[in-house]
C-alpha cells in the first residue's frame, strides 16, 4: 500500500443526510472511493446503494479494497424498540440483546456491517438529552445492557460470528466521560478526577471491550482538560495498552477538526498529528488524516508505525466482517419491514421497560370491560413515540398510538379523544368512566443537542392534568419521554403514573397491555427523578458529605441540603411498582467475612435473598443488592449497585435469588492514573431490596 492507500483506511466520510454539522458528502465519497483514499462511509443503507458504492472501491480502485459501511442503528433499523434508557429500566439485559439481534439482521440485510451503538455514557445529568440514549446513572447497570447489546450485534467476543449474515460490528460510545457534560449542555467540559473516570466512566467500557465490542468512538468532551478525540492516556494508556483492545477507535462527526475550536490543536494538521498519535485511528466527516497526512511524516510529526497500526486494525476488522471474500450484500435478501416477530419482540421490550411510578387503590389496571375510555393529552393521538435517534423505519412505519391501541383492546368501550387543551380534555373526561391522560416530551425534545434547562412537563400539561383531576373523573397519567422529568404537585394526587419513556414503534399496543393489565408492569427507574431542575445532580450512588442530611433532626441548619426542598430525590433509582406485592427476606450473606487474599484468588461471599409474591396476580420483582464500603482511602458511593435479578412469580411463590460478591464488588479505583484497584480492610454493608433505597443490610468484613 502507498502511504496515500493507507491514510485513506482511516478516511470515514457521510454518504447523505446530517448526523453533525455540514451536509452530505456523496461526490467527494465517491471520488475517494475510486482513488482508494476512502476506508469508510456512514449514513448510507439500501443494499443497492452500499453495492453500487462498494463497486467502485472494489473495481475502480487500485487495490479494490472494499469499504465499510457504519449507520446510527440506536433502537432498532426498521423495527424501533424503546430508546435505551427505556431498555434499560427493564433490568433485563435480554430485552436489549434482542433489540440488537432483531437490529443488527435487519441492517445487515440493507447493506450495512456496523453500528455506532451502543451508547454507554453513565450519567447524573437528566438535562442533558443524551441520557436517552444510554442505560442511566449507574456504571454496572450500564455495564450489564453494554454487554448485552454488543453480544446481540455481534455474537460471541471471540468474533467468530461476525461475518453472519445477521451479525454486524459494534461501537461502544462515547470514550469517555461525555455524560458528565457541565451544565448538561452538549459537548460541554468534563473535568474528573481519575478514581471517578476509572469507578463510574470507564466500567461499561472495559466491559464493552471483554464482550469484544469491534470498535470504540471517540467523545466531544474535554477530559479534565484534554479533548478525548487528543487525549493518549484514555485511548492509548487505557483502552489499547491496558486493556488490550483489539479493534479501531473511531472519531466522532469532526471530532479531530473540532480539535481547533478546543484550543487543543493549532490548525488541521496539528489536529491530525495530536488524534493519530493519541491513539486514534480512523477520522469521520474531516479530513486531516488524509490531507496531512504525509506532510505530517515527512515532518516527523507522526510514523509511519502509527499509521501503519491505524490501517492494520482497520483491515482485521474488514476481514473479520468477511468483507474480503465477499464485499456486497445480497439484494435479495434485503428486507423492507419489521416481520411480526419484531414487531412482537418491540412489544413485548416496550411493556417491560414500563415503570409504574405510582398506583393508587388499585386505579390500574383498568377494566378492558369498562364502559368508556377517554384519552386525552398532546400525545394521546400521536403516532411519532419512536424517541430519538430511531432508524429508517420511524421514517415509514408510525408508531401505533395509544388512542388506537386503546380501541383496539377495550373494544365494547366507548372512546373518545381529546388533544391538549384542557377544556376540552377536561369535557371528555367528564364523559367518560375513566380517563387516560397522555402526557410528556416530544422526541425532538431529548438526544443529541437536545438540552433542557427546566426538566418540568412541558409547557401547558400540568394544567392539563389539573383540568381532567377536577371533573372527579377517575385518571391515570402515563409519562412518554426521553429523560427524568421534574415532576409536579400533581404527582400528589395522580391516582396512577406510568412511565412510558418513549416506547418504539409498538409504543400504543404497549402502552395498552399494561394499563389493561395484560401485562403486569415490572420495571424500575434507571435514573433519579429529582424533585426541581435545580436539585440537579441528585443522583443514589453519590459520596457522603460530611455534613449529611440526618432524617432524625431535619431542621437541622448546618448539613448538605436545599433549604427551600424536602430532603431526597423525587423518585428514587431502582424505584418501580407492581400490580401486585412482593415481600423480600433480609439479605444472608454466606460467610460474615472474607481475606483481602481470598477476594484476590477470586473467592466470593453469595448474599441470598427470597423474593415472594404476596397479591392476587402473578408480577415480577427486580431484586437489587447494593454494597457500602463504610471507610476506605477515597470516600465511596453512599450505595453502588452490585446485582439485580428481574423475577416472574405466580401468586404465593417465592424464590431465593443469589449475588456473588467478589473483589470487583468490593474494591474501588484509586487516583493513581497507571491503574490502581483496591480491596481494602473494613466493614461493607450490604443493602438488599427493590430499590436503591432498601433497608435491609448485613455487615460483611474484609480481613
Ligand atoms: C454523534 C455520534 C454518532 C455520529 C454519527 C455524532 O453527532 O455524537 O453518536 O454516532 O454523530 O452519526
């Protein structure tokens, strides 16, 4: 290969439409692709497309080496499950394999080999849109849905299935530390100490890498100073040497030109030298690999050892995806639909990512037998619940709305709509024996550089909700957005709250199983629901002051607290309600201590709990443990979770769940930025419930 072949490997260049800033890039990707300076395209898809591209740089070009095709596939191509932090408040990993099965079939069969996802960015920042698009505030939930989705996408971590005509590579994104985003605000500055980079960012990540996830993207954010797409000791130190990572780091959209406007690079050549040199190997939308690219050598600014790495991780992946023996994809086996098994599969994912926030004197389920049904709201009707970021198929197939899906499943009822005006909601409910109110955030309102300063409902609902709650009608509210919301007075009175998220393409029919009691809601919060914008960050795995609030004097003055809130998020992470009971026995631990060298020889201590359905219908519990190290050498989480198991029990069941607790559970990462993990000596406790508020606890000594 020249050293022109080589530097194009690390081209990346957008087919059509925006997923960043500037427009498509279609002549210039072709011209590249016939000069073999093009290793890569994204926001391409349709087999016929990637063919017709692919014929060039396999024909054209003089070394016909073919190219890789890279799409957003977030939830779903065309059949769009819930957004992940929806996915996420299942507490079942296995819902977000299946959407990764389901979508990685689906865009493989359209041509296309590699998905930018999953989106694995731990964050405390509900304003921040982005939160929809990963798994919530804690790192090991994250860690758990990671694993799942890059295993779903790809198969097995050894690789082996990659070439699968169902199977395409994965991203794990964003490296590093984007959700702690200032503010909130997109692509603002993240300053973090090492031991908060390494115990709360970076898990899902190392994570993400065991599972052999093919490729990591790099995040716009500063990390404590330094941009992360120029930042060698995350992506060299950390992610290529520490952990051995085998794939290709890729940029985000102008992420090594948007070295410049960080102050971190002179100009483009300076941004290329810094990214390559800091371990990052392939550059999407801008050009400065390519353009500098050997100037740069020439200068002695970067090798040719650099470059020549970059290219090497770039082939073996090509190769692993089978794209040597075979650059094309079969244009008749391309699919233009969901087939009913993923339509079915989003369902059911949908209806069990569902939280049931509040319930009260049993106002859900409703009765599919009742007479007649208002539903009322802005998104009573509304047939975009796809959320952000939703492939090619929220363009052709609406979601179903929960106005239809009603109909569908209470059809003796009468039912009637009204939008959002809360005169005319307010005359519907009067009307009706029992009204559904609608209510939440419009799809555009989270994801990518979609930041709210006021997390509250928007504009006009919670006076929407006071009109129906004055007429007497019995109601319940069901909640579709993309992040933790700021919930009103009106949750006081609410009689029920379902949170919904946005639910996909299937978001009515889900929404109806659930508030009819075909399904019985099972899902937990995998954020903090503050109780004002400004409580912001309140978030369950957080430090102890010295100073803590103290429940037992609360007009204490001189402690950590808002004088003018009630002490305590809103609605606590890992909180969800059932429509039946469950009882949880006090956690057992197997042994009331353990050595620092047993932990080390990969010894555990199991924590047991029983889990019983105590009501009339059969529900799952999710059965959480969460561990305390009392005193350590840097202050630790007030709770970290270190297990959760969702269980389906009949009525009267039980069953004894186990959590072993090794050494990754009991230590923590220090400030030292080669690496140090510590297992100190000392008291944890464990807590055990179904929520990260549980109370229940057992002492555990580590000698
Ligand atoms: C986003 C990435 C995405 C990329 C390509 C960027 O704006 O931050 O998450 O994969 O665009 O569409």
């Amino acid at each position: 290969m020249t050293v022109q072949e080589k530097l194009g490997q690390l081209q990346q260049l957008t087919w059509t439409g925006d997923t960043g800033p500037g427009g498509g890039q279609t002549a210039e990707t072709e011209a590249a692709a016939r000069a073999g300076r093009l290793g890569s395209v994204l926001n391409i898809h349709g087999a016929r497309n990637t063919n017709a591209l692919q014929r060039i740089a396999v024909e054209e070009s003089r070394l016909g080496i073919p190219l890789l095709f890279g799409l957003d596939v977030i939830h779903g191509f065309w059949t769009t499950f819930p957004i992940p932090l929806a996915q996420a408040a299942s507490f079942d990993p296995e819902v977000s394999r299946r959407d990764a099965e389901v979508s990685a079939a689906e865009t493989r069969a359209a041509g296309v080999r590699w998905t930018f996802s999953p989106m694995m960015d731990v964050t405390h920042e509900p304003r921040w849109g982005r939160i929809a698009e990963g798994s919530g505030e804690d790192p090991y939930l994250n860690a758990a849905f990671a694993v799942a989705k890059v295993e779903g996408y790809q198969g097995p971590a050894d690789g082996s299935r990659l070439a699968a005509d169902d199977r395409i590579a994965a991203c794990a994104k964003h490296f590093v530390a984007y959700g702690g985003a200032e503010g909130g605000r997109d692509y603002n500055t993240v300053d973090v100490s090492e031991q908060r980079l390494r115990n709360h960012y970076l898990p899902p990540f190392k994570a993400a890498v065991d599972a052999g996830v093919a490729t990591v993207m790099a995040a716009f954010n500063t990390v404590s100073g330094v941009p992360a797409h120029g930042n060698a000791h995350t992506m060299r130190t950390v992610l290529k040497d520490e952990w051995d990572f085998g794939g290709f780091v890729v940029s985000d959209y102008t992420g090594v030109e948007e070295l410049i406007a960080h102050g971190f690079a002179e100009d483009g050549a300076d941004a290329a030298a810094l990214a390559l040199t800091s371990g990052l190997d392939m550059e999407m939308v801008s050009t400065h690999f390519v353009d500098h690219g050997e100037a740069l050598l020439d200068a002695g600014l970067i090798t040719i050892e650099h470059v020549d790495e970059a290219v090497a991780r770039i082939l073996a992946l090509k190769h692993a995806l089978g794209l040597f023996a075979d650059p094309y994809s079969d244009e008749s086996a391309e699919t233009t639909e969901p087939t009913a098994a993923a339509r079915t599969a989003a369902r059911e994912t949908a209806a069990r990512s569902m939280v049931l926030l509040k319930n009260e004197a049993a106002a859900l389920p409703l009765d599919p037998a009742t007479g007649s049904v208002a539903v009322v709201g802005p998104f009573a009707d509304s047939t975009d619940l796809h959320g952000t970021w939703a492939g090619p198929g929220s363009h052709r197939f609406p979601s179903v709305s929960v106005l239809d899906a009603v109909r569908e499943t209470a059809p003796a009822a009468r039912v009637t709509h009204a939008d959002a005006d809360p005169a005319r909601a307010a005359a519907a409910a009067r009307e009706a024996d029992v009204t559904v109110v609608v209510v939440g955030e419009d799809p555009a309102l989270s994801g990518e550089a979609a930041v709210r300063s006021d997390i509250g409902l928007p504009a006009g609902q919670e006076e929407l909700i006071a009109a129906v709650a004055a007429t007497g009608t019995p109601y319940v509210v069901v909640l579709v957005n993309g992040r933790p919301l700021a919930l009103g007075g009106w949750l006081d009175t609410a009689p029920a709250v379902l949170e919904a998220w946005h639910p996909g393409i299937e978001a009515g029919h889900a929404v109806a199983d659930v508030l009819f009691g075909t399904v019985n809601p099972g899902g937990k919060l995998p954020v903090t629901f503050p109780r004002a914008t400004g409580q912001i960050p309140v978030y369950y795995n957080h430090e102890s002051t010295g100073r803590p609030y103290n429940p037992a004097h609360p007009d204490e003055k001189y402690v950590s607290r808002y004088l003018d809130l009630a002490e305590g998020p809103r609605l606590p992470f890992g909180h969800g309600l059932s429509y039946t009971t469950f009882a949880t026995s006090d956690p057992v631990l197997s042994r009331d201590d353990i050595t620092r060298a047993e932990l080390e020889q990969g010894e555990t201590v199991d924590v047991t709990v029983t889990v019983t359905n105590t009501g009339e219908r059969a529900g799952d519990e999710v059965v959480q443990v969460y561990v305390h190290d009392v005193a350590a050498s840097i202050a630790q989480p007030v709770r970290r979770l270190r297990g959760f198991a969702r269980v389906t029990l009949e009525p009267g069941a039980s069953t004894t769940v186990a959590f072993p607790l090794g050494a990754e559970d009991l230590g923590f990462w220090t400030n030292d930025p080669a690496g140090t993990f510590l297992v100190e000596r000392g008291r944890v406790d464990v807590y055990a419930g179904t929520s990260s508020t549980a109370e229940a606890r057992r002492t555990l000594r580590v000698l």
